[in-house]
C-alpha cells in the first residue's frame, strides 16, 4: 500500500514537471528529462548529510551541480524556483568540468558526459556530495544514485556503499522505491 501511494507520487511528480514549466512536451526525449529533473531535485529530501565542522562560513544555497545535458539543467533550474532544502533556497549550476563542483550538494553526471564516469567521480567520491548518474553500470563507478529507464519510465537504483562512503544516509523510504539497492 504504502509502496503504490509512493509510486503514485512518482507520477505526480511527472505532472508536476510539465506544469511547473508551462509547457507541453514535444517529445518523449523532453518529457524523460523534466522527469529527471524533478527526481533529481526531490533525492536530496530523502538524504541526510554529515554536519559541516571546518566550513568558516556556512552556505547561503543548496548547490546542485549538472555535468552535461543542458536540456536537463534548464528544466533542473525551472523546477528549483522557489524550492529550499535544509531551509536553504535551490541554486542550479551547469559546469564544464568535475574541478567546477566546488561546494555543490548534489552533482548529477548526465549520459553524455566526456570521459570515464569512474574517473569523474573519483576525485570527489568522499566529499559529502549526493553524486547522481544515468548511464549503465554507474553504480560500478561509484555514483550513488542511477536514473534508469525501464518500461518507458524513469526509475532508479541506489548504491549504499558509495553513499555510505561519503557519509552520506539514504532514507529507507527512498530505498523503497529503488528498483535495485547496491548493499
């Protein structure tokens, strides 16, 4: 019961994705990006972080960072209007590379990034920072969090080492909505 009223909201999400940027989508390749857009920006309400000791300034936004796949950005950026996490307004940030994440919550690495995905994500693999991915196998690389599209419909898989290891805590809610939980 509870699993299907989640799954239902996943949908609702959908909806609210093409609403939220008052347009109708052209194309099932539109669509799939607004969808994971908002499930990108819905992830970090299901994750807690390690309590910052040595930052002198505490930050004013909670930075989403998004390699590749400006399309997803732009609706990222739609849908963060307005939005807070952990009482702090949303910001979407489009970098050209792994150096440019700098004190980013979350970093979503989009399929049509350049290089090896283990590689980008090594430098940053214990940072505190939510690293979500789309492509096969990314969980192998080190992403915590994997966009799948699996009967026309975005889903997603989650990898509690890697998340584990930037000491980061996935919600068991989240986890019941994962297709696959990495353990």
């Amino acid at each position: 019961m509870r699993r299907q009223l989640l799954i239902r909201a996943v949908g609702l999400c959908t909806m609210w994705a093409a609403a939220w940027t008052g347009q109708a989508f052209a194309t099932e390749r539109q669509a799939e990006d607004a969808v994971k857009a908002a499930f990108v920006l819905r992830f970090p309400g299901y994750v807690e972080w390690p309590t910052p000791t040595t930052q002198a300034t505490p930050p004013r936004t909670f930075d989403v960072a998004v390699l590749g796949n400006d399309v997803l950005g732009q609706h990222m950026s739609r849908l963060a209007e307005g939005r807070s996490v952990m009482n702090l307004p949303v910001r979407v940030r489009r970098i050209n590379s792994i150096r440019e994440v700098g004190d980013a919550h979350v970093l979503y690495i989009a399929a049509d990034h350049r290089g090896s995905l283990r590689e980008l994500i090594a430098p940053i693999a214990r940072r505190g920072i939510l690293i979500v991915t789309n492509e096969d196998n990314a969980l192998a690389a080190g992403s915590m969090i994997n966009l799948l599209l699996a009967d026309r419909h975005v889903r997603f898989e989650v990898s509690l080492p890697a998340a584990h290891s930037s000491q980061l805590r996935i919600s068991s809610e989240l986890l019941a909505l994962a297709v696959r939980v990495q353990k």
